[in-house]
C-alpha cells in the first residue's frame, strides 16, 4: 500500500490566494453600497455660497447670543414644547416657531414641525419623536424678522420618550 503525500502545492497556494482577494473584494463592495445608499454626506448645497455667508450669519449669531433670549425645548407624550424667554425670565414676545428635527446621520426620518403659540413664549406641537440622537434647530420670528434660531443636539432618552 502507498501513500502519496503531496504537500502544499501551487494549487493550494492558488486557491488561498484567491480567496484571500475574493473576501477582500466582497468587502470592499458590501462598505462601497452601505456608504453609497445610506447618508450621502451632503451639508451644503453649494461650498463658495456657504462660505461668502459665513461672516453675515456669525455676527447675526453673536448678536442673537448677546440678547440674552434663551428657548427651552421639550418632549413630552407625544408632545413637543417650546419655551422662549428673556434674560430676566420674562416671555420673549414671539409670533411663530418652527423646528427641524434632523438625524445626525442619515435623512430618511427628518422632519419639520410647526409650533402653535399656547401662551406668551409658549409654544406646542404635536409630534411623536422616535428614539435616539437628534439635531433640533428652532427658529423663532416676530413679524418675520429672526428673533431666535438655535441648533441643539439631544437624545430622547433624556425626556423618557
């Protein structure tokens, strides 16, 4: 009785070395259709625009900041409310509200609400917000002049939604 014994041979090596760049192509493939259909990394529609308007939006941001206005956002039962106030407490007088929820990755469950004035600097909404991380910009008009525009992040679990 003879045994052959063979050995690692060139087809051995052939086979590893094409499943080796087999797994590595598959991968590459699989990351490339994950990166292209999920968020498409898009924050301006158009750089040169963005930046000639940086400079405005900074000061208009730090005089903003300097009024002293200061806007609470709320979840609550399916309920979103908005608190806007003044430096010493008092409500800041405000005609309309609207806020963009916004995912910090991906845009598939974004979406804007409406506030309806409930009280002076107050204001409410009715919307279920889904769990997890968001980006909330709130902005707030007196008879269609900016009084308030703010950007927060929050996570829901924070108000138990």
């Amino acid at each position: 009785m003879t045994t052959s014994t063979q050995g690692f041979t060139g087809r051995h090596m052939l086979i590893v070395t094409c499943s080796f760049f087999a797994v590595v192509i598959g991968v590459n493939v699989t990351m490339a259709w994950f990166a292209s259909s999920s968020w498409s990394g898009l924050v301006v529609e158009n750089t040169y625009v963005a930046s000639q308007e940086f400079n405005r939006k900074a000061a208009d941001m730090k005089a903003m900041a300097a009024s002293g206005i200061i806007g609470k956002l709320s979840l609550a039962g399916g309920r979103i409310h908005y608190d806007i106030r003044n430096h010493d407490g008092s409500p800041t007088p405000v005609d309309e509200v609207a806020a963009n929820f916004k995912r910090p990755v991906g845009d598939h469950e974004d979406f804007h609400v409406a506030f309806t004035k409930v009280g002076e600097g107050q204001f409410e909404s009715q919307h279920r917000v889904a769990s997890g991380d968001w980006i909330v910009e709130v902005v707030s008009r007196k008879e269609g002049k900016v009084v308030m525009h703010e950007a927060s992040r929050l996570d829901t679990a924070g108000f138990g939604e």
